[in-house]
C-alpha cells in the first residue's frame, strides 16, 4: 500500500474542523457489477478535491451517492455534521450541497435567468396563490431570488445572454450556467461531474479560473470528476483516485504524480480518457 | 412564451418585439364589443361559444402537458366532471350563486384530476400517458351507471337550468358568448401569472430535467400533483362552460376519448408551453371541419355527404398533427410569431 | 358446480387475452426496433380486416386478397416509416407517440373513405359451438383464435431467432448505431419489421373482426392492448402474452364477480385500472429490471 492511502477516515478529518464530506465504506453494485467497493475519504472545509479514475471506475457513481441519486448498499455519507446512509436527494439543497451534471441538465426551455434562479427554489416560501395574486411576501421573495441570480451572472460573465433560453446557448455557456445555478445558492459543498468535458483549453482555463474563484470568494468547498489530468494537477487541493471502484490512492497532486499504483493503473497505462462516460 | 418576446438586439437593448400589451388589449376589447353588436346566433353557438370552452380546455391541458411535461389523453374525463358536478351543484343547491358553482365544480375537477394525477409520481412517460386513460373511462362509466349524477334521467341527458349570474338573466346566445369570454379572460389571467411565477418556473423545470429539479430544492412531487390539480380545474371548468353556455346540456357521450385528443390536438396545433396556443389551436379546431364541410360541398357538390365529411375530417386533422409537428413542433404560436417578425422587418426597412 | 363456472369464466378470459396479446405483440414489434409506440395498430388492424373483406366480398379468391391486403399493409408501414417517423427521429418518443396518433386518423379515415363504413360480417368457416374438454364448456371459436395467435407468436419467435433479418431486428433493437456499424441495412430490416407488424394487424384484423363485425370500432381494440402493454412492458412480446392472459381473465373474472354489483360495463376500464394498481407496487411491469438512473 502506497504511503498516500491515509487511515480510514472518521470526521472530523483534521484537527476538529468537521469535514465538508465524508464517505465510510461505501460500497454499491448494479446487478454483480460492482461500481464502488469501500470507498472512505474525508474531504476538509475550503478544500478542492479531485477525483480522477479511468472510465468505469465509479467516479460518477461515487457523486451520486453522494447527492443521493444512488443509495449505496452499504456505508454512510457525513455532510454538515450529519450521517446518512442514503442522502435524501430532496433535502440536498438544505444541507448546502449543489451539484452539476456530467451531461448538460439545464432547464432548456427556460431564460438563463431563471434557470439560475430556480437554484434557489428551495428557499422560497410563498404558495401558489400568493404567488399568483402577487403579496408582497411573494413579491419580496421573488425579487431577492432574481437579484441574488443576477449576482451570479455576472460573477461568471453570463449578463449578456441573460434573457436568452438556455437551450439555445453554445455547449460552454450552458456548462457555465449550469454551474451558476448550482452556485447561486452559495452552497457549502459543489459537486462538479466532469464541468469542463467537451471544452477548449481557453473555456477550460476560464472555468478553472471560476471555480478557484467559487471557493476563494464563495467560500464553497468543491469536489469535482475530470479527466484533463493537467488541469486537475493545476487545481486541486487533493486528489483521490479510484479504479475499478476503489480508492487506490489519496494525496496532493505531487503525491499522486509520483505514486507508482496510480502510476500503473492509470497515468502511465493508455487507458481510455475520451469518450468521459462512467457509471 | 410571454418572456421569448424579449430579444436582445445587436447594440444590447432590450426591445420589444411582441405587441403584447397593447395588442391583448385591442384583442378583449374586440372580443367584448365587436361579436355581440354584429355576430349571429349561428356564430356564437356553433363558432365563438365552443371556441371560448375548447380554448379553455387546451389551456388547462397545456399546464400539464405544454409546461410540466406530463402527457394525458383522459382531458374530457375533467370537462365531464366539471360539467356534472356545476349541474348537481346548481340542482341540489339552488341557493348558491352560480359563480360559486363554477369555482366548486373546478375544484370537483381538481380533486378528481389530484387523485389520477398520483399514479405520476411513480410512472413517466408512455406508462403515464396509458395510465390517464383510466380516468378516461372511469370517470365516462360512473356517469353512464350511477343515475344520481344526472338525476335518474333515463336517456342520461340532462338540460341544465338557464344561465343567470346576480339576477342577470344570459340565457341569449350573446348572453351565454359573454359569460364564457368572461370566465376565460379571468382564467387566462390567472393562469398567466401562473407560469410567470416561481411556481410556473418550477413546473417547467420539472419538464426539462426532472433530476436536476430535484437536486436543486423543488418539491418535485408536489409540483407534480400541482399540475394535476390546476390542469384539472381549469379544464373542469371548461367542462362547465360546454355544458352551460355551449351546449345547455350534459352527457356522458359528450365527454369520449375523441373529446380527449381534440383538447391534446388543440395544444399540439396551437403549441406546447404557449397561452396563445391554446387559442390558437382552438379557433382551427373549431373552424377548419366547418371550412372543409363548405370547401367538399363546393368541390363535390352530392358526393359529399355527411359520412365522407366526417372521414376526411378525421384524415385532415391526422394530416395536420403529422404536419405540425413535423414541420412547426412549437404551433402555431411559432407560425404567427415568425410572421410578425418579418412583417417587422419590411416595416423597419421601409422606414 | 361452482369451481366449474368459476374455471369456465377463467378459461374465456385467457382465451380472449390472447386476442388482446395478439394486438399487443404488434406495439411490441414497432416498439422495440424504432421506440415508438405506434398507436396507429389499431388503426392498422381495422384498414387490413377491411381491406381484406371488401376484396373477398369483391369476389376475389381468399389467397389473392390476402396476398393483396399484405401488400398494401406493407406499403401502408413503408410510407409512414418514411414520411412520418424518420422526419421525426431524435424528437422524444412522446412526440412521435402523438405523431402515430395523427397517423391513426389519418388511416382510419382513409379506411372509410375508400370501402365504405357499413358493418361487414367475417365467417372464418369456424363454427362458435361449445366445446366442452373435462366438464368446462369453452368456445371453439376462442380455442381457434388462440391457437392462431399461439402459432403467430411462435412464427415470429422462430423469425427472430433464425433468420438474417430476424437477427438483424434484434441488433438494431439492442442497439442501433452498432447495428449500423456492422453493416445491417436499417431499411431493410425496418421494412421486415413493419410487414410483419402488419402480418400481426391483419390475423388479429381476421380474428377480431369474425368476432366483432368488420367495422370502426375494430380500431378501439388497441385501447384494449395499452394496459396488457403497460402491464407487460413496451418491448417484451414474453410480457406481451403474459400481460394479455392477465388482462383477459382479469376482465372477465371481474366482470363476472364484480360487475353485477356495480351495474356491469366495467370491462371498459378494470384492465387499465387492474395495470395500474400492479405497476404502483412493481413500477418495472412484470419482466423489466428497474432501469438505473444514468446521470
């Protein structure tokens, strides 16, 4: 075992800051096919985390246990101080955990605006027929949710195409907004899957430029899934490596440079890094 | 959609470019004053009385189908319940005033359409679409079985009392035209706030991404069922307006599977997630069999009997589905919107 | 005897249900090679019973009008995989769901406009007597209709598991762009596909139509073949047979039991009901694995 495979984690992870995530023993299968085999690490508050892997290896499937999209058959998940052994995917927002998808999951038909501003759905509070009959609670509520979005549009240089529906935006742009409203409602924890897949070296700079900026100005602690092993190196805290479902390493990117098992399972072997699909 | 009409032009203005405020305006006052001034009693009964009911009715399906994004084929089910449940109210309880019957038979209808609207939160897609036909026909078996419904009428037809509303007798054709407009303006209004607020916001993003809406805080489920009920009651009272103002009768034929696909075809013609559309597809619902009826006797003279014009009906508005949504998914709200723009254009050039 | 009639009444039900499993197995067909549900099949099933009488009553031989019927329900399939479902390819399924609807007007219509909208009497030769097999009485009529669908079902089986084409069919319902890639003609297999679609609409066409009358109505037999599909599964013609026994005998055990005390008529809606109630507790139907969430 390599030396940068910490001890099993229990948060608090150091020192007595609680950890923003924390994973124990995960494990889940589909059918026999096992996507994570305990799976335990701890990530610290203000922390970018990467996680990398080969296809296939679960790195998916490990954020949406996470977010609750998969209940995992065995372990728990610790998020702000609570422990879960399935994530109640309705009450994520609530914790302060958002999340993006690896394939775009913008609300095509609505304004850029709006999409944005539905990252704050979970706060309002006004019925229907206040909303409808427009009380000033109603009112109040909707105007600060939109002054809030507008915030972020600008924070990610998305004014211009405020009006615009967001299914009609290039693919960058849509990555982007779809990252504004996870932002928007100045999550604890952002969960990115694969935020810069299918971009271009300057989309992709600028978008590791935003996320640095998510966490040093929003204070967010992010995890993120990408395959630009370059672009990981650049910008992450910490690494954690998974191959075929398990945790084979977890360090600083030097660390994980110079780890010989990752080295073989992964940096140094052609495996597959197109085509970013995993389970 | 109201807020499509916003375009960003080159220099970064906003402008706008639909003629939405002054032109609605213009359009309820046309509505109002034009019609009963100059129309017929043919008009009104066979053209503009159904078209206000249809048009309603496409706009309560457009809720659950154009902007939640959950397909019913059962829509005539609610019109039936509302229908059914204005005529008991008006029958079994004479003393209320008959605006209070419409806003309880709609909420009859947003009951019912709560209870059908449960089996979508477990099902998606075809298995939903095929399970709303259970509404269908359920709904259409209790009112042919239990007699109290129409109170023991033996045909099952029952004629409603005239329509009065504060001692202010609309039995007229005009009469009955003007209720309905009014019923609809105030529906329409609603509505349109409706999907202008959050909520509306919410049950789009639910069509377009149910997962990310979940993750996101939006009570899926409840926004889910909200839709149904909305749906339910607004087409529950459409439902009463075909009953009351349109035909003065109720039955439970009335309210068939054919009654269903017009209300879907309505929305699929005029355009999904559009308050327009619901009009629009309307008003050629309504006018095109009577075109046609004109155009085959025009062109086939004798040949053209009532059997040939009910199978080339059936072939037109099949021809027209396919068409549309072949060719213009977004309706005719996109058809005219294009149009508008380029009659713009040509004005903006010439001047 | 009680468990007599009770075995009787279960019988007829099964019996019928293979005639709902024989409408449904044409869904199955369209659905799993292009993922549409096409409810356009009763529309189908009511152009091909017509078809075929009108020629018969015509004088035709009964091969030559078959043969004539097949031709068109081929031709029918062909043009609206090409003018309707492959304009339409890569819209969501519903949409294309609503387009087979514009489709089954269009059809039905059609049907007639061109041989008329009087009722035609079928005589499949096939006398409805009683039989009566260990003291239950079944009709002969059923037994046949069933013994025709069972044979169609193994047909078809036989196709799918044997033939280049049938293989073919199932590549392409396994995966598309693979099939592609290893040099399957879509065409070809998508013109198999719709002809045997359209085999399936003109035996149930035969079989329902000598029970019904040739007639409009004919085409709201699909309305009986949805709930056997959800109970069944869209793409599985195993679900397909299975979900029509069990809406058979669901219905008529209702009916039976049931039905008097509620004033009868139910079989209009208990199957939908009956799959409803079923696919609340087992949301999967009977044969799908839960599909995993993929995002």
């Amino acid at each position: 075992m390599p030396a940068v495979l910490s001890e099993p984690v229990v948060p608090p992870a150091n020192g007595n800051v609680p950890s923003a995530l924390a994973v124990e023993a995960l494990s889940l299968s589909f059918g026999g096919v096992t996507a994570l085999s305990d799976i335990s690490f701890a990530v610290a508050p203000g922390e970018i985390r990467a996680v990398i892997g080969p296809n296939g290896a679960g790195k998916s499937s490990l954020l949406n246990v996470v977010s609750g999209l998969y209940r995992p058959d065995s372990g728990r998940v610790w998020l702000g101080g609570h422990s879960f052994a399935a994530v109640p995917t309705d009450r994520l927002a609530t914790l302060g955990v958002s999340r993006t998808f690896q394939n775009l999951a913008l609300f095509k038909g609505l304004s850029v605006l709006d999409n944005v501003a539905a990252g704050l759905s979970h706060r309002l509070r006004a019925g229907v027929l206040a909303q409808v009959i427009g009380l000033p609670a109603a009112r109040r509520e909707r105007a600060e949710a939109q002054a809030k979005a507008e915030e972020l549009l600008a924070f990610l240089h998305l004014d211009d195409v405020r009006d615009r529906p967001a299914g009609t935006l290039p693919y960058g742009t849509q990555k982007r907004v779809e990252l504004a409203r996870a932002l928007v409602s100045r999550p604890r924890l952002l969960l990115l899957d694969e935020p810069m897949a299918g971009m271009t070296l300057t989309e992709k700079r600028d978008l590791s430029g935003h996320i640095r900026a998510a966490r040093d100005d929003l204070g967010a602690t992010i995890v993120l899934i990408e395959h630009d092993i370059g672009v990981v190196m650049g910008l992450s805290d910490r690494i954690a490596v998974l191959d075929y479902g398990r945790l084979i390493a977890d360090g600083t990117p030097d660390d994980i440079r110079n780890d010989p098992v990752v080295i073989d399972a992964y940096l140094g072997v052609a495996h597959d890094l197109e085509a970013g699909e995993g389970i | 959609m109201t807020d499509l009409a916003l375009e960003k032009t080159a220099t970064g203005t906003v402008r706008r470019l639909s003629p939405a405020p002054f032109g609605i305006g213009v359009l309820l006052i046309v509505a109002y004053g034009v019609p009963p001034l100059v129309a017929s009693e043919y008009l009104f009964d066979a053209i503009l009385t159904p078209f206000l009911a249809l048009a309603l009715a496409g706009l309560g399906l457009n809720i659950l189908t154009g902007y939640a994004g959950q397909v019913s084929l059962g829509s005539s089910a609610f019109m039936a319940v509302g229908a059914y449940a204005a005529y008991n109210l008006a029958l079994r309880l004479p003393g209320l005033p008959f605006l209070l019957d419409i806003l309880l038979a709609g909420l009859v209808a947003a009951a019912v359409g709560l209870l059908f609207g449960l089996p979508s939160l477990r099902l998606r897609g075809f298995y939903l679409a095929v399970s709303t036909l259970a509404a269908q026909f359920f709904v259409q078996w209790v009112f042919n079985k239990v007699g109290w419904f129409s109170n023991d009428s033996p045909s099952g037809i029952v004629t409603v009392p005239p329509l009065s509303v504060a001692g202010l007798p609309l039995d007229s054709s005009a009469g009955r035209y003007l209720f309905a407009l009014g019923v609809v303006t105030a529906v329409t209004l609603a509505v349109w706030r409706l999907v202008e607020s959050p909520t509306g916001r919410a049950l789009v993003a639910l069509r377009d991404h149910e997962t990310a809406a979940r993750v996101i805080g939006i009570p899926v489920l409840r926004v889910k069922l909200l839709a149904f009920a909305v749906s339910s009651f607004i087409i529950g009272v459409a439902g009463v307006l075909w009953a009351f103002a349109y035909l003065r009768t109720v039955e439970p034929a009335g309210f068939n599977l054919d009654r269903s696909f017009q209300i879907l075809f309505i929305v699929i013609i005029g355009g999904l997630a559009s308050l327009r559309g619901a009009f629009l597809g309307a008003a050629l619902i309504v006018v095109f069999p009577l075109l046609l009826a004109r155009l085959g006797e025009a062109l086939l003279g004798g040949l053209f009997d009532s059997g040939v014009l009910e199978m080339s009906q059936r072939i037109v508005l099949g021809l027209l589905i396919i068409t549309f949504l072949i060719a213009e998914p977004a309706g005719l709200t996109a058809l005219l919107d294009r149009a508008w723009n380029r009659i713009c254009g040509r004005f903006r050039r010439a001047g | 005897m009680e468990w007599q009639f009770f075995t009787e009444v279960l019988v007829g039900g099964l019996l019928s249900g293979v005639m709902y499993s024989l409408v449904a197995i044409g869904f199955v067909l369209i659905y799993k090679t292009s993922g549409v549900l096409n409810f356009a099949q009763g529309a189908l099933l009511l152009f091909a019973a017509l078809t075929f009488v009108s020629l018969a009553e015509r004088g035709l031989p009964v091969w030559a009008a078959i043969l004539l019927t097949l031709a068109a329900m081929t031709l029918i399939g062909a043009l609206i995989e090409r003018t309707v479902l492959r304009p339409l390819v890569n819209q969501p399924p519903i949409t294309l769901f609503m387009a087979t609807l514009g489709v089954s007007y269009v059809i039905e219509g059609a049907a007639q406009l061109l041989w008329g909208t009087q009722v035609h009497g079928l005589d499949l030769g096939i006398d409805d007597l009683p039989l009566e097999i260990g003291g239950v009485l079944i009709s002969s009529f059923d037994l046949f209709a069933a013994a025709v669908a069972g044979a169609m079902v193994a047909a078809l089986t036989l196709f799918f598991r044997y033939t280049r084409i049938g293989l073919g069919f199932r590549a392409v319902a396994d995966d598309q762009l693979a099939a592609l890639a290893v040099g399957l003609s879509l065409d070809r297999i998508w013109t198999a596909v719709w002809t045997a679609a359209g085999v399936v609409a003109l035996v149930a066409g035969l079989l329902w139509g000598a029970r019904l009358g040739v007639q409009f109505s004919l085409s709201l037999v699909v309305l009986k073949a949805l709930p056997v599909l959800v109970l069944g599964g869209f793409d599985s013609i195993a679900g397909a047979i299975v979900g029509g026994l069990i809406v058979g005998a669901v219905e008529k055990l209702a009916e039976v039991y049931v039905g008097p005390f509620v004033g009868g008529g139910i079989e209009g809606w208990i199957a939908y009901v009956a799959a409803l109630g079923f696919l609340l507790i087992r949301p999967s139907g009977l044969f799908g694995a839960k599909p995993v969430e993929r995002v």
